[in-house]
C-alpha cells in the first residue's frame, strides 16, 4: 500500500487531483458570474460543472500513464528514470494551485461585494402594482413571469381502447374552471393550454415558456370497466421540480368524479400556498353539477364542440340525451340554451325564430329556476333580447339586456360567450370603442376562441384603423383562431392586399365558381361610382349556390351600397358601409329595433347625431 501512495506522490497524481479541483471550483465561480450577465441559459453552469466532474478521473489516469519530459509527453513506462523531472513538474503544478487560489480567493471576495441581481418574478399583486408606475423598460415588466402562474395540460387518455379523450380533457377542464375563480392565481385559459395537447415532443419547461407560467400541472386518466384512475402532478417548471402529486382509484362513479377534482383542485392550491409563501383566501371546492355519470359523460363530448362553434347540432343532441337522463343538469341545459340561436347563425339549423326564441327561453327559466347565479343561462338571456332586436326588428328592454350582460360577468368575468355577446351589442348600436374592448379582453383570456378574435378583427376594421385589422387578422391564422374567408375586405382593399382579398373572395364559403373576382377587387378602390349591376350579380350567385357565408355576403352588397340584404345588417359602421348607412334601409332599422329609441335614452354613439325629435344622421 505505502508502495503505491509513493509511486502515485512520485507522479504527481495527488498534487494534479489538487490542482484540478481548484481550477474546477474558480471555472464554477467565474461561470457563475458571467452567466447571468451574459444572458445564458441557466443550464450552462450546470453543464460546466457536470464536464468537470466527468474529466476528473481521465485527467488522474492520463498524470499516473503519462509524464512531461523536456522532449514532450511520453508515456511514463518509456522514461529513463535517471531523466525523470517530476520534480520539476511538481514544483510548477505548486505555483499553478497557489496561483488558482489566490484567483479564487479575489473571486469569492468579489462576488460578496458585488453579489449578483438576479430578477425574480413578483406576485401577482405587485406586478398590477407596478403597471401603474411609470418604467422605463416595460418589456420586461411584461416578460415577467408571477410566481403564482399556473396552467392546467389536458390529461392524458391511458384507457385500453385510447377512445375517452373527451372525458380526460373534461376532468383537466372542471380543475382549471376550479383554479381560474381563485383570484390570487394568474391561470393560462382552457384555449392556449389544451393547443398543446399530445405535444410530449416539447417538455414542460418549453410548454410553460410558452405559455408564459410557472408551474403546470398534468395528469392522466385511465377508465377500466367500473374504475378509475386519475394521476395529476404539479412541477415547477423552471426547476422540473414536482411540487406535488397523486394517484387516485376509486369506482367510477359521478360523485367519484367530482370528489377527485375537488380534492386535486385543494392539493394544488395547498401546494402553492406552501411552495410560494403565499395567502390563498378564496374557497376551493368542486360542486357536483350531476350525480349521473352517463349525463355528465354525454355533457363533457358536447362542451369542447360549443366551445369551438364546430358540430353544433350533434352537440346539441348530445345534450338533449344528457337531459334525459339528468332533466335538472344545469350546465347542459345552460349549454342548450345558447346553442338554439347559434345552430342558426353558423349554419346548422334552419329553425324559425319564434320556435328559436320560444326553446332558448323555456330552456334559460329552467336552468335559473336550478341555479339563480348560472353565469352562462343569464348571458344567454340578455343574448336572446339581442337577438329579438337585432333579427327581428321588435324593440326590447335594452338597460335590461345590459344589466344582464354585465351582472353575468360580475359572476364570471372571463366568460368568453358572455364579453363576445356583449361586444356585439356594443357594436349593433355603434359604440365601437367599447365593443373592442370586449372583444379584446375575451382574446386576452382566451387567445384561441375563434368568435372574439374574427370581431377583434372586424371592429380595428370598422374603427379605421386597418393596420391593426390585418395585423390581427394574421394573428388569427397563426394559430387558427380566424377562418380565412372572414376578412374585412375592405381592410384589405384599403391596404392593396389584392392576392389575400382574391383569395378570401374565392373561397368556397363566399364566391367561387364566380367569374368577376377583378371588378369585384377595383368597385372596392372606387367606391364613389355605380356597383348596382355587380352586386346584383353577386346576390344572384349567392342565392343559386348552398354553403353560403350570408352575412359575408352582405357584407359585401352594404359595401357596393345595396341594402336588399340577405340577412340583417352585421358591422355595419365601417368607411366601407357609408353607402349603405344613407339608405332608408339602415334608417327603418335603426328605428324599428329601437336602437334609435336607445341613442336617445342613453346617448348617441360618435358617428350620430339627432336631426329633430324623431330622426337621425349618421357619418
């Protein structure tokens, strides 16, 4: 043994192992130091430190085989031993460690008196604190992340057959519907975190990255005969730190259903309290909205197709089973409610209005007679006024309609139907400014919900402000919250944007198979002039050919000044419509909605002004 501590002390190997560590640790500090303010990626130190620690004992056995000699490295079996100069090297790799030393004790004596800012995201309350001061750098402030950020993924299918996503998806929903009441969490909307959905590829830092959060939580579901299992972590994203997890089996039942998301929703908010420090004041409880399990399986297929404004008449059916077997369900009746008039409007039904309002209405009383606070029934209610008003020109209880509107999102403020229903009142009746603001706050809580995104688009268009229409307009296509054939054409006119204008003009939904794309592009640069002949024309094809986009197509004839129009008038206040707005057409609607009535209650919105007691005048 003492032979082979003096042969390793004789080739230096020790004093090497000294050297090496030292070196190490001043590599570590100055990494330490340059990566923040190079702006690297917090992996670099990491993987500094792993290569060193990787290298070590390579560099050990590299000093025991070989040996430095004044003719260069040789390996040390070929070394004459009256020649060696490990003595030599022993002194040189001395002077290096005690060099190294001295430069890491000036590093460390350094970094305490220069210790390193490292920013920190602030909580959610300091951040709106902050937005009211005034900064010199707001990007960053806008990057920062609040520590109580939170998005629910989809759950996993794990079932045998891989045909139960709707019921996993539906699980993670009713959680993250749980969390986004919690005022004191800033939580990613059920739209931007389900588009990652079965993108394991990008990992969960990436994905939080993404989505601009924290912490995620994730989870599967695996349904077998009469059970179920529900697996759900929490991880701190930065970190791939898990926070928190569980396994839960229990018989699949309804009430085993809700019981899991209450108690995952509870774990999750005790997770961040305890992790963040921070105090969580708001009730966390899951109510059970059935205790039917067939109900609220049919409920959870039909919501996602609602939700996307895709399917409407097989979601609608799928409710009308679910109400079978639970008739005082209140989400699917709620559900229901809404969908009455929108099969109508997005082409699934051709029901008449009366029997749509009369079905909207029974189907609203019943959910509000179960639940007085359903924030959805009661924007459906205020809905159905607007629709009174708006389709069939019979004046309504307006500051009613409104009180609803507002009164169902004090209840639920990020409710996307709700702020997109409301928008649109706005913008029947001319108050643009405040339809946007609608329209853009549903956005901002749910960037992929195609309704808010199209009138964020159409209103920018509307307001003048065309840029920003277009700008929005391909926002919408990057991720598919736009159909493409919904442009304002006159946005795209206004900005010569002659291929996208043909484009949209030719698409299957409004004028393909038609012959006079060019007239149809040059009558929107010459307003000024006679288009009667072509809109005729237009609205002759229209008439002829099935899948139609109607209000597309009147939109069209209010811009070439036609006002026989398939439909009601829809955004109607752009410079586009300024012929139309001078017909005794937009005049009769105005008046008979009691839009007019409206204006002169309330006030007029900026484009109008009375002319006497009974009439009006608008830009």
């Amino acid at each position: 043994m003492s032979k082979l501590l003096n042969e390793l002390k004789k080739r230096n190997v020790f004093r090497v192992a000294v050297a090496y560590v030292v070196i190490g640790w001043l590599l570590m500090q100055v990494a330490d130091t340059l990566v923040p303010v190079l702006q690297l990626s917090e992996e670099t130190s990491r993987y500094i430190f792993l290569g060193l620690l990787i290298g070590f004992i390579p560099t050990l056995l590299f000093s025991w085989a070989y040996e430095l000699t004044p003719e260069g490295l040789k390996r040390e079996k070929d070394v004459e031993r009256d020649k060696s100069i490990t003595h030599h090297t022993a002194k040189k790799l001395d002077i290096i460690t005690l060099l190294a030393v001295f430069l890491l004790l000036i590093m460390i004596v350094w970094q305490q008196m220069n210790p390193t800012v490292i920013e920190t995201s602030a909580p959610a309350k300091l951040i709106e604190q902050v937005d009211n001061t005034p900064t010199d750098a707001p990007t960053q402030k806008e990057n920062r992340l609040a520590d109580a950020s939170i998005a629910v993924l989809p759950f996993a299918d794990l079932s045998a057959a891989g045909d139960q996503e709707y019921f996993s998806d539906g699980i993670a929903e009713e959680i993250l519907n749980v969390l986004v009441k919690i005022k004191e969490l800033n939580v990613s909307s059920r739209t931007s975190s389900f588009q990652f959905k079965g993108r394991e590829d990008l990992g969960i830092p990436e994905i939080a990255k993404k989505l601009k959060v924290r912490h995620v939580l994730e989870g599967s579901v695996r349904k077998a005969g009469d059970t179920i299992r529900v697996t759900a972590q929490l991880i701190e994203a930065e970190t791939d730190k898990h926070l928190w997890s569980e396994t839960y089996d229990r018989p699949l039942t309804a009430e085993n259903i809700f019981d899991i998301q209450d108690e995952i929703s509870k774990s999750i908010v005790a997770a961040l309290k305890n992790h963040l420090g921070i105090a969580i004041t708001e009730k966390v409880a899951v109510k059970a909205s059935t205790d039917n399990l067939t109900a609220y399986e049919l409920f959870l297929k039909a919501r996602p197709l609602f939700q996307g404004r895709f399917r409407l008449d097989q979601a609608d059916e799928l409710l009308s089973q679910a109400l079978e077997q639970d008739p005082n369900f209140v989400q699917a009746l709620e559900i229901k409610a809404a969908l009455q008039s929108l099969m109508v409007e997005y082409g699934y039904s051709q029901a008449e209005k009366g029997d749509v309002s009369m079905a909207t209405k029974r189907l609203v009383e019943q959910a509000l007679s179960i639940e007085p606070n359903s924030a959805l029934a009661i924007a459906v209610s205020a809905k159905l006024l607007m629709n009174t008003y708006q389709d069939q020109m019979i004046q309504v209880d307006m500051e009613r309609l409104e009180k609803d509107f507002d009164f169902a999102l004090e209840i639920d403020p990020r409710n996307a139907s709700a702020l997109n229903w409301r928008g649109l009142h706005y913008n029947y009746l001319g108050f643009l400014d405040k339809a946007l603001q609608d329209f853009q706050t549903c956005v901002k809580y749910e960037p992929l919900y195609t309704p808010c995104r199209e009138n964020v688009t159409d209103t920018l268009s509307e307001l003048g402000r065309y840029q920003e229409s277009l700008d929005s307009f391909l926002t919408g296509l990057n991720n598919s919250s736009q159909k493409p054939h919904l442009l304002p054409l006159y946005t795209m006119a206004k900005l010569q944007e002659e291929l996208t204008f043909k484009t949209a003009t030719n698409s299957f939904n409004l004028l393909y198979g038609w012959h006079r794309h060019d007239e149809l592009y040059q009558a929107y640069l010459n307003l000024d002039q006679d288009h009667s002949e072509l809109a005729k024309d237009i609205k002759r094809f229209a008439k002829d050919h099935t899948g139609i986009d109607a209000y597309m197509i009147d939109s069209i004839l209010m811009t070439l000044g036609r006002s026989d129009l398939l439909k009601t008038p829809f955004f109607y206040w752009g410079e586009g419509a300024q012929k139309y707005r001078q017909t005794e057409h937009f005049k009769n609607y105005i008046k008979q909605s009691g839009i007019l009535a409206h204006w002169q209650n309330k006030g007029f919105p900026p484009q109008c002004r009375p002319v006497g007691q009974e009439d009006f005048e608008c830009q």
